[in-house]
C-alpha cells in the first residue's frame, strides 16, 4: 500500500509553478503579461476586482499578485484593507508615472515593488522570470 505524502515530502508541490494574478483592465498589457507567463510555463490569472485576486493567492502561497495602480474602481485604502501584509511585500504595484499619489500609496502601503507604467511594460518578462526562479 502506497503512502500518502507527509507534511515533510515537499516533492508533492515541487512542480506547481507560482501562480500570476493580475489586477488589472489594460487588454494589451494584460496580453502582454498573459504570453510572457504562459512562455515560462507559470499559470495566469487576470482578475479586475482586488477581493477575487486575494482570495486566489490565498490558495497559492507561492503565487504573484501584480495590480495596475489605474484599474477602474480601485481604491487606494483597499490597498491595505483587501490585500494581507504578506502578499502586498511580495506584490508589484504599477501605475502612470504622473501619478505620484498613487506609486506613493502603494509605497506607504508596504508593496514589495512599486514602479511606473513603463518600467513595468519594460521589465515584465524579467520579474516573471525571477517568479519562476525563485
């Protein structure tokens, strides 16, 4: 008879690659993140209400939260209120860079990277990648 896997056997989850979750209402940007996922093998998930996207990293622990600072609806309060310390730290917040208000609320809000639009548009592929490395 075949034992099941003990809480030691981390060979059980090994292979689940991170989950991504994006909050976000940018079709190209959301295509944009979408392929550079699915070319690294890493599921994806766009959400546009910041509740759902939580409730998903909830299950995945290992997963990636990624919120476009300009969704429509979102609020910066939310940013602390819907979304747990330990995803916000490991979470980026992007956002247009005229917007300083909002890249510093998600600053003060403890997000583990805050950048504009651009940087991000740039850098995608790299912090996914990084995501599947780690």
């Amino acid at each position: 008879m075949h034992a099941p896997p003990s809480a030691d056997d981390s060979s059980a989850c090994e292979d689940v690659p991170p989950l991504v979750v994006l909050v976000c209402a940018d079709l190209m940007l959301t295509s944009a993140l979408s392929g550079a996922a699915a070319a690294l093998g890493l599921p994806f998930r766009s959400i546009s209400d910041l509740a759902q996207a939580v409730a998903l990293l909830n299950h995945a622990p290992d997963g990636r939260l990624f919120v476009d600072l300009g969704t429509p609806g979102l609020q910066t309060e939310q940013l602390t209120s819907e979304i747990p310390e330990g995803i916000r730290r490991q979470a980026v917040a992007y956002g247009p860079h005229v917007h300083e208000n909002l890249l510093n609320a998600a600053r003060a809000a403890g997000f583990g990277q805050v950048m504009s639009r651009g940087q991000f548009h740039a850098r995608h592929r790299e912090l996914l990648q990084q995501l599947r490395t780690a």
